[in-house]
C-alpha cells in the first residue's frame, strides 16, 4: 500500500465497534469503505444515516456514503479489512475470508481477547494479519448512532518496514487516536486484564461508571484482577501499563476510597455516564457472550501453570448459567458477587 493510494477499506461485522470504525473512515471520504453487517443496521442507515457521536461533538454521515450488505464477497476487492467480529466467531468467519479476499489483503483484528490474530493467521496464512487492541468502547443507539462512551487509542502492530502507513494515515485523518507498537502481546494482555470487569457489568447490569464509583463493585473487580496478576507472573506474561499506570497499582487504586478514585479516574479517562459493557449486551440480547476469552484466558493460563483460579473461574460460571437462562443479565448487586466469587475461594 503506498502512503498515498486511496485505499478500499472492508469491516467484518459492523456492530459497535466495526461501525463506528468503518462510520468515522467513510466520514472524510477520503477511503472507500464496505460494511458486512445486519439487515436491521443497513435498513436504520438507508432511513437515517450514520451518526458519530463523541464526548464534545457529532458527525452525520449521509447514506450514499456508506455501504452496508450481508455478503461477505463484497470485501474481495478491499485492501484492508477489519475483522470485528465476536471472539467466539473468529474461527467460522476466518474461514469465510479465506475464500473471499486476495492474498494481499491486510486483514486487522479488532477484537477483544489475545489468540484471535493467530486463528486468522492459520486460516489465512498467504495474507498479513495484524493484531490489534481498541482502547475505547462504543455503544449503539436507535436509528444508527454509534456513541463513543469511553475514551481511547486504536493499537495496531503494524509491520517494521512501514508497509501499512496508508493504513495508519488514513485512520489518524478519520480521527482515531490510531497508535503503533511492536510487538503487541503486553497491549493485549492489558486490555484483557481491563476487560474483566466486563463479567461485572454484565452480571449486575450496571454502567461503567457506577462500577468504577462503587466501592463494593470496585471490591469484586479488584479480586478478579489481582487473581490474574498472579496468574501473569506464574506465566512469565509481562503486560504493558494501563494508560501509563501499573497494573498492579491500578488494582490498588480501585482499593481507595471513592472520591479519590473519581480524581483519578477523571484524569486517566472520559465515561460516558451511560456507557456499558458489551457482555450486559450480549446478555440482554440473549447471544453468546466472550467470557470464555476474557475471564476464561485466565482461567486456562491459570491451569496451564499448576495454578488455581477460583475467582475468574466462578464468574465464568455464572456469566455461562445467565446465558442458559436467557432472561438477560440476572442485576446481581455487589454484596452478592463479592460473596459468590469469596465462596469459589
């Protein structure tokens, strides 16, 4: 890809984050951008068009600008594609690409977890894979507005001799914070021990925010979270720090007390006061959730390395038992996670 070719730009599952992603490329116009996503999401945008909206401003984005089908053939010309689709889809989808896109094709995982560019990467072995990690989190509204509701890099590992520059230029002029690491397994270590907060969100179905303002919630993300630090160490995995913060510090600022975690937090990041966790979706959506890549990754290092990992391991459980229920997430408050994953120890 030269710096300054106009590039053909492909979302694999345009839900909130492929949406938003693909929304913001097709906005500048500067791309030409394919979407693969649900009927209902292209019948909203054909009605509607596609709304950006961020913490201090919105973009519009007309219809004729954006395309979004359902047949995955329609990426057969694309140079890149963002693969943005859940974890537990990865491998069913990669094997759909794999007779779909050119060898040349740059395909970027845009995924939550740490092995989904290495299923690509089996499936599609002539084409570049590239790991990356979303930093910011985006929730969908009504007649197709995609909400950023918490703040954030795109990490990308991009590949040393500057191949995808048009890439990275092109996602810096769309305005995305679009950073470049190499190598990226700490970024995504990170971002997992980050997410596994998401099992408390979905479990007792409150936002992001009142999580992190909650002293009794913060108590269960704490264990959770020092559990896979342990797991990390035993591993020998090094993970990179939390938008400059220490892991293991993070952990300790989630044991203070409230006002000084809302200083701290204020400082670090920007919350929509309704953004919630993708899992709470899947959940009231009944659909599968990603617990087995987050929580269980820990779960399965644990076990890997002689070690037990009863907190991560009860939350998988109970996240598992509300998806069989299938009436959405089951609103446990604080004083009953934190007992339920102290009973597990």
């Amino acid at each position: 890809m030269s710096a300054n070719e106009r590039l053909h730009i492909g979302i694999m599952g345009a839900g909130a984050i492929g949406g938003y992603v693909g929304g913001r490329l097709a906005a500048k116009g500067a791309v030409e951008v394919t979407l693969i996503g649900r009927r209902t999401l292209a019948d909203a945008i054909a009605e509607n068009g596609l709304t950006l909206r961020d913490f201090d401003h919105e973009d519009r984005v007309d219809a004729s600008k954006v395309r979004i089908e359902e047949d995955p053939h329609l990426l057969s010309s694309c140079d890149v594609v963002f693969c943005c689709v859940k974890a537990g889809a990865t491998a069913k989808v990669a094997k759909t690409l794999a007779n779909v896109l050119q060898p040349t094709t740059v395909i970027v995982s845009l995924q939550n977890g740490v092995r989904n560019h290495e299923i690509l990467r089996e499936a599609l072995p002539g084409n570049p894979v590239l790991p990356a990690v979303v930093g910011f989190n985006v929730i969908i509204r009504d007649g197709a507005v995609f909400q950023r509701a918490l703040s954030g890099p795109l990490i990308i590992e991009t590949r040393p001799e500057g191949q995808d520059r048009a890439l990275v230029n092109a996602l810096r002029a769309a305005g995305i914070d679009a950073e470049e690491v190499r190598p990226i397994a700490p970024e995504q270590w990170t971002k997992l021990v980050s997410n596994l907060n998401n099992a408390v969100g979905a479990l007792s179905g409150s936002s992001t925010r009142d999580m992190i303002l909650s002293r009794q919630y913060r108590r269960v993300i704490a264990l959770l979270l020092d559990e896979a630090l342990d797991v990390l160490d035993r591993a020998g995995v090094h993970a990179a720090k939390f938008r400059g913060v220490p892991l293991r510090i993070m952990s300790l600022i989630m044991k203070l007390p409230t006002p000084i975690v809302r200083l701290v937090v204020r400082a670090q990041l920007r919350v929509d006061p309704e953004a919630r966790v993708s899992m709470w979706t899947d959940l009231e959506r009944r659909r599968p959730t990603e617990v087995d890549f987050l929580n269980g990754e820990i779960v399965s290092l644990a076990e890997k390395h002689a070690m037990n990992a009863p907190a991560n391991q009860r939350i998988v459980e109970l996240v598992h038992n509300a998806e069989r229920a299938g009436a959405g997430s089951p609103r446990m408050n604080a004083e009953m996670l934190l007992r339920r994953l102290k009973d597990a120890s």
